[in-house]
C-alpha cells in the first residue's frame, strides 16, 4: 500500500487498538517472535513447533521431536535457530536452515523456562529453570561434551527441607548477569560469568512467574502470584576494580483492584514506554499500561477465553495472545483507513463502473516557458537509486538483517 494514501496519525501509532483475527494451529501453550518481526514460533501441547510467517499468517515449518507440552521458547539475535524447552524433560535447540535438532539435552525434570545468551554469536550457551531443581547454566559448544553448570543460589535449609526454588530465569540485555525469581518472591542476581550470586532481593511473599527485560534493558517487570507486576529500573555500573554495581529502583506497580486480576505474561513494547499482560481470572482481555506514569491506557478485548501467553511485536505494531481452552491465537493490531483523498481533491468514490466522457481539452499538450522545461528536464536526468537499502523503514525502525526461512513442504497439521 502506498504510504500516501494511509493515515499519518495511525501509522505513527504505538499500540494495537482491535481484534483483527483469529488463528488456529493446534492448541497453542507458548508463543515467541523473532527479533526482526518475521516469524512466530508456536509451541502446541503436544510437543509440536509451529513457524508461522506474520506476513501471510501460514504455516511455513512444523518441528517433530518433543513429546509434550512446550513451556519455553527462545529465537537467537540472527533468527535462525530456536531453543525449545519442554515437559518432557528436554531443551534442545533447533537449526531452521536444516530443519532438524542440532543440539539437545536432557534433565532430570521438566523445564520451566530457557533463555540464550543475549547478543552471544554462538547460540550454544543458554540458562534454564527446571521443576524443584536449581537453575543450570548450560554450554553445548562441543556436541560431545556438553557442560551444565549449576547455579547454586542461598540453599534457606529448613529442617532439611528446602524453602523456595527458582521458577524463572532470564538474561538482562547485556548478557553479564541473570536474573532468577522463585517460589517465596526472591530476587537471585548471579554474575554469568563466575555464576557467583551476588545480590539477592526480597520482592514478595508470593512466586515470581516471570521477568521480563526492555529491548532496551533498562526497565524490567517482575509478575507475582500476589497479583502485581512491579516495573524497576535497573542500573549496572562498572567500577575500576572490574566489578559492578548494579541497582533495582522501584517505578511502578500495576494491579486491578478491583477484580483482583492475575496476569499470566507480560511484555514491554520497543522503547519500553508501555507494558501489556494477559490476565487469568473474571476478564478475557489484554491490559496496556504508560510506564512513565503507570497508568492504564488500553484494554484490548474480543477473546472469550482466558488468556495465557502474550507476544507484542513491535515491529508490526501487533499483539498476540494465546487461550486456554482452545489454544487458539488472537491477533490485535491497527486497523489502517485508506485516505484516497491523497489521490485528487476532487475524487469521489463510486459505487459501480460508469461511461466517463473525454473532455476535448482534457489531455491537450501544455507549452511550458523554457525555465520550467528545463527544470523538468533536470528532474528527469537524476539518477535514482533502487539498488542502495535504507537504513531505516517508514516508522523510523531501522532494517534488521534477519535470517529467511525456506518453506517446508511438510504436509499441514491434522
């Protein structure tokens, strides 16, 4: 669509407003897109991926190899590979040029969430939280010894029992450090290169379900089961000794008081100027907050099923969220009205062809005096470039050189 003929003032907009569609690829547990925008990456009950292309919305590759449902996924910066996390006890890490697992490991549970380095060329090393164990540090760099590495964070011995286990992990953006939640609302920062933990913050009495780092790694929100994401912002400053410093200020709490709400997922948008979540409980829809000020500014309704996992891909200014019941993905974005009033300020739509009758002077040849023929003339000997990218798109992101998936001729879901 030609860029004149669409509205300014919705193309510019930051946050999706309807319910455009709705998708249905086998019951959905977990969604991720890619960094580019390009892909989304569906992870069904049954242990199948599904790679979705969000230009056509169709299925262009379907993963075979886990047994059960998929808990975790995660996209390398280049997109090409995709690291899946499962009940079934397995992380493995799939190669989508090849279509087939290149790495796979195997613990002793099933695995809450897996997250890779951030910005790391190799895809190989990634963290994981795993059922009533601690978290693993994992490298994969040689297939036949792959290290796992892990994490011992404050054991909280109690009358032999432990206290609290990690139920989350996640990377900042650097990649220096990890964060970990777990069940009695801890707080474990681990340096990702000792594995040393060196701060530790009581959040809550309650679980961490999840944490969730800005692209631009300066906010981060922590979603409890006490019915509160709480937006912090983090900063990590490196001393002259080497070591860092690094400080979680309290920003904002966000919470429905009134129907006590719980939020499954959440997600910032690329600038981290707002947060979306999905909610579990009374409601069936999407809540947008401002971060500047933590006010509510948008719920997205339509779905008429609890919503668990929600994906915001800001580059094509969308958010989707799969339910409960069936599975299904719900897909908001902006609807764009045509402004054919940039065609002609005298076009009027009609309603069916009609005989247009030529005007005897209509397409007569104008005389233009010599200045104007020349600057026509000029204007036509200018060279324009088609072969030169640019550098940035028409919302003022700049182009992401990302990997292109071949289409598999597998045959679709039964």
């Amino acid at each position: 669509m030609n860029l004149s003929l669409l509205d300014p003032f919705a193309v510019a907009k930051e946050y999706p407003e309807v319910l455009t569609q709705t998708l249905s690829y086998g019951h959905s547990t977990c969604i991720k897109s890619t960094r580019s925008g390009d892909y989304l990456a569906s992870g069904l009950i049954d242990g199948t991926i599904i790679i979705i292309d969000n230009d056509t919305n169709s299925t262009i590759s379907i993963l075979h190899d886990h047994t059960r449902s998929i808990t975790s996924l995660c996209w390398s910066y280049c997109g090409r590979y995709l690291l899946s996390g499962s009940r079934d006890w397995k992380v493995n890490l799939w190669d989508l040029q090849k279509g087939h697992v290149i790495r796979s490991v195997t613990f002793e549970g099933p695995v809450w969430n897996c997250t890779l380095v951030p910005g790391s060329e190799s895809p190989f090393q990634f963290v994981a939280a795993l059922l009533e164990d601690d978290p693993v540090f994992v490298d994969m760099s040689c297939a036949n010894s792959i290290k796992i590495t892990k994490l011992e964070t404050d054991p909280f011995v109690d009358d032999g029992d432990r206290k609290h286990w990690t139920l989350t992990c996640a990377y900042e953006k650097t990649g220096r450090f990890i964060f970990n939640g777990t069940s009695k609302g801890w707080l474990n920062i681990i340096d990702g290169k000792s594995f040393e933990t060196v701060k530790s913050i009581k959040i809550c009495n309650s679980n961490i379900k999840g944490i969730e780092f800005s692209s631009i790694g300066e906010n981060v929100a922590i979603n409890s089961s006490d019915r509160i994401i709480r937006q912090y912002k983090l900063t990590i400053a490196e001393r002259e000794n080497g070591t860092y410093k690094l400080n979680l200020e309290l920003e904002n709490r966000y919470q429905d008081a009134v129907n006590r709400l719980q939020w499954n997922s959440v997600k910032f948008n690329h600038n981290s100027e707002y947060l979306c979540a999905s909610t579990l409980g009374a409601t069936h829809d999407v809540y947008i907050w401002e971060t500047g000020m933590g006010s509510l500014i948008k719920i997205l309704e339509g779905s008429n099923e609890e919503l668990i996992e929600v994906d915001w891909n800001f580059r094509r200014c969308c958010i989707t969220a799969t339910g409960m019941d069936s599975g299904m993905l719900y897909n908001w974005s902006i609807v764009i009205p045509q402004k054919w009033s940039a065609l002609a300020p005298d076009f009027e739509e009609i309603e069916e062809n009609i005989d247009y009758e030529e005007k005897e002077d209509e397409f007569d040849f104008v005389d233009y005096d010599d200045d104007l023929n020349k600057i026509i003339e000029e204007e036509e000997r200018d060279i324009v470039d088609v072969i030169t990218k640019e550098k940035t798109d028409a919302r003022g992101f700049p182009f992401v050189e990302s990997f292109v998936i071949n289409v598999s001729l597998q045959p679709e879901l039964e």
